[in-house]
C-alpha cells in the first residue's frame, strides 16, 4: 500500500475556536478501538519523500515511550481518555450504571420532547442502504442549522463519495442513522457506521433553537436501545477527544494522546516551539475563567 502524507492543519486553537495554524506534511495513523485496546504499539509506515513527519491519534499512554522515529522528535499534542460503552451489557444495565441525575435529567428531557409532538417520542431508526438515502437527505437540512457545520464545517458530509460509502455500510448491515422529530419536523440527527463490531460516534448535530431541550442526549439514549438490541453490535467508540456527554453515557474509558513524530528540521523545531508556548498561554488564560472581566471574555473566544 501506498504510504501518503497530507498536509495537515497544526491547529492553534482556544476552544471551537482556532485562530491559526501551521501545514505540515503528515502520515497519519489514526488508532481505531480494537487498537486503542489491543495494548500493542502502532508500526510506523516508512515516510514518503517530503513528509514532514507522523500523527499518531488516540496512542494509549503506556504505549508512549514505544513509538519513537529513528530520528527528529516527538511532541505530545494533546492527553485525553477515548471513550466507549460496552453494548453487550443490555441497555437497562447500562442506564442503571448511570448516575441518578443522569437518569432523572434523560428521563425528564424525553418527556418533555415528547409532550412536544403529542405524547409521543418520535425517534426513527434507518438501515437499509434505501432507509440510508432517506436519512441522508433529512439529516442534511439539521446539518445546516448546527453549530458543527457552521462553526467547525463537521456536518454530515454531502458529497456522493460520503452518501455512496453510506450506503454501501447500509447494505451489508454496518451502518445506523437516527432521527428525532418534534410534529413532523427533524431537530436532530445522529449516524454511526459499523466496523466488525464496533459502532463508530461519526456525526451528531441537532437545531439550535431547540438546545435547551437536549435533543441529542435523548436522541443518543434511544439509539442505545437500538445498539442494546443489536446482537452484531459490541462497542460503541465515542472515539478521540472527550466531553461530558461521552464521560456520561460511556463505561470505559482509556487514557490516551495524540502525538506528533517530526523530522528534526528547523522548520518543525520552530513549530513545535511555537505551539508549546501557545498551549501553555491558554493553559493560563483557562486559569483565569473565574476572574471578574476576564472570565467572560474568555468563554466568549472558546465558543467562537
């Protein structure tokens, strides 16, 4: 197989916003589940000619000091914990395992949600490469109200390469999408494809007039149903990053980093230089979100 590198945005990055970045030319390596958890060390591909270097994503931390380029250097990008719930547990073991402000919240939002559309909650599950197409282009008019597209252009994706691959999961039974409407109208939608038994989190994004009401929390808790349900489904992956909805509805959770291996160039030492000293200013702006004046300002940079 060929090996390419890409040029790949070095964000710098304060929140959903990122003021600026630096291009550099990467082979990228992107840990999936079943590596996250096999405890085996990534193998890294030769580089091409002019490759800056590798991105190695969602590497456990124990692993860290195993993955190294024969020469350069390697920079910790970012630390988080990869997420994911064990779906052969069954769905009520797993709301059980909540805690009950997180049972009593769900449960509160849904009724709300469906005393909306007449007492009804109308969730609707699409997996057939058919069901697929239907859902794609339903799922496109919430995409284009949500701050995911809008704000960091991560909707679902509308290109045909997208809706063929969709399909193609669709017809072999590796694909899940769901949709929430309120009378008849879809405020929220969520699509997870199927990998050999782990159901990926892919794209998510409800109508922001309608965010108060948490449509994609009671979304996601009815898609469980649906997981618990589905003997083919194993493990849900909320894959890279984290956040309090992952931590809330996952029951295992791997501490992880991204890490950059670069060539040791002028070029990339400066980059690398630059981006320490950038994360280490918001590391002390984030310090300051509870100073009167400057605590407000500070979220308003974070949500962009």
């Amino acid at each position: 197989m060929t090996v390419v590198a890409q040029p790949w945005p070095l964000k710098f990055q304060i929140g959903a916003r990122t003021l600026f970045s630096i291009r550099r030319r990467l082979v990228r390596v992107p840990l999936e589940l079943r590596d996250v958890l096999s405890g085996v060390a990534p193998v890294l591909p030769p580089l091409p000619p002019g490759a800056d270097g590798w991105s190695v994503t969602s590497l456990p931390e124990p692993l860290l000091d195993r993955v190294r380029p024969d020469s350069g250097f390697a920079f910790v990008r970012q630390r988080y914990t990869r997420y994911h719930t064990d779906l052969t547990i069954g769905f009520d073991a797993w709301f059980a395992g909540l805690s009950g402000n997180a049972r009593s919240g769900l449960k509160r939002k849904a009724k709300k949600l469906a005393e909306a559309n007449e007492g009804t909650l109308d969730v609707r599950t699409y997996r057939t490469a058919q069901e697929l197409a239907e859902f794609h282009g339903i799922a496109r008019r919430v995409a284009e109200r949500t701050y995911q597209e809008k704000l960091l252009g991560a909707g679902i994706p509308q290109d045909i390469a997208f809706r063929a691959a969709m399909q193609g999961k669709g017809a072999r039974g590796e694909a899940f999408g769901w949709l929430l409407f309120v009378g008849g109208t879809p405020i929220a939608y969520l699509y997870c494809p199927m990998t050999a038994g782990d159901v990926r989190y892919d794209y998510v994004g409800h109508d922001p007039a309608w965010s108060e009401w948490s449509p994609g929390s009671v979304l996601h808790m009815e898609a469980f149903r649906t997981l618990f349900a589905e003997g083919a489904a194993l493990r849900f992956d909320f894959t890279e990053g984290e956040g309090q909805h992952k931590r809330q509805f996952a029951t295992v959770g791997t501490p992880c980093a991204d890490l950059l291996l670069l060539r040791g160039t002028p070029g990339n030492r400066a980059t690398v230089k630059a981006l320490r000293a950038f994360d280490a200013m918001v590391e002390r702006v984030k310090q300051a979100r509870d100073w009167p004046v400057v605590g407000p300002l500070v979220a308003r940079v974070r949500r962009g």
